[in-house]
C-alpha cells in the first residue's frame, strides 16, 4: 500500500487537471499564485496542492513545473532557464532548512 504521501485521490487528480489546463493555457507566461487561484476558481488550499500534478507531469514526461518570482509558476522547457532555476533551488535550501538538533563538528 502507498504511503499518504504518495496516494492521490480523485479530488486530488482533478485539481492538478484544472491547475494543469489553467498553465497550459498561459503557456508560455506564467501565473502568480494569486492569479492561479482565481483563474482555476479552486481555493487556495486546493491550488497549492501540486504533489500531484508534479507526479503526472514527471510520468507523462511534459516540460517540469518551475516557480520564479519574476513570473511565478509555469511549465518550462528552455533547458537554460531550468537549470537556473535548479541552481536556484539548490542555493537556497540550506537557507530553508531550519535543523534544531545540529551542531557544528568538534575541531
């Protein structure tokens, strides 16, 4: 049996297909999540649900999901701007990463 994590549920699948055609629809500019709100019509617990429409987009091979504040989320496929967007992401995740529990090494 999947875990939580990794079940979808009906709803779950139908959410990530409105928020899907909403961003495809925008191609290639992006929507902020304000405007991704209100053009989906879903609230915005329901929006900021994307586990599952990463999922699809990884299984059915389409261009991958990237946010940007400039632009906010849309669907890329400029190999260039990926990987300044991954370079991004990989920068800032020490900054987000809070670990209570570490301490330096002994010198």
């Amino acid at each position: 049996m999947p875990r939580a994590s990794q079940r979808q549920s009906p709803a779950a699948q139908r959410h990530a297909d409105t928020v899907r055609f909403v961003l495809f629809e925008a191609r290639p500019a992006g929507l902020t999540f304000a405007q991704l709100v209100r053009s989906s019509e879903l609230s915005p617990h329901q929006t900021r649900g994307l586990a599952c429409l990463r999922d699809t987009i990884t299984e059915r091979g389409w261009p991958p999901l990237i946010w940007t504040r400039p632009d906010g989320y849309k669907f890329c496929a400029d190999p260039d701007q990926l990987q300044a967007y991954e370079v991004a992401v990989i920068r800032g995740t020490p900054r987000a990463c809070r670990c209570s529990s570490w301490s330096p090494p002994p010198t």
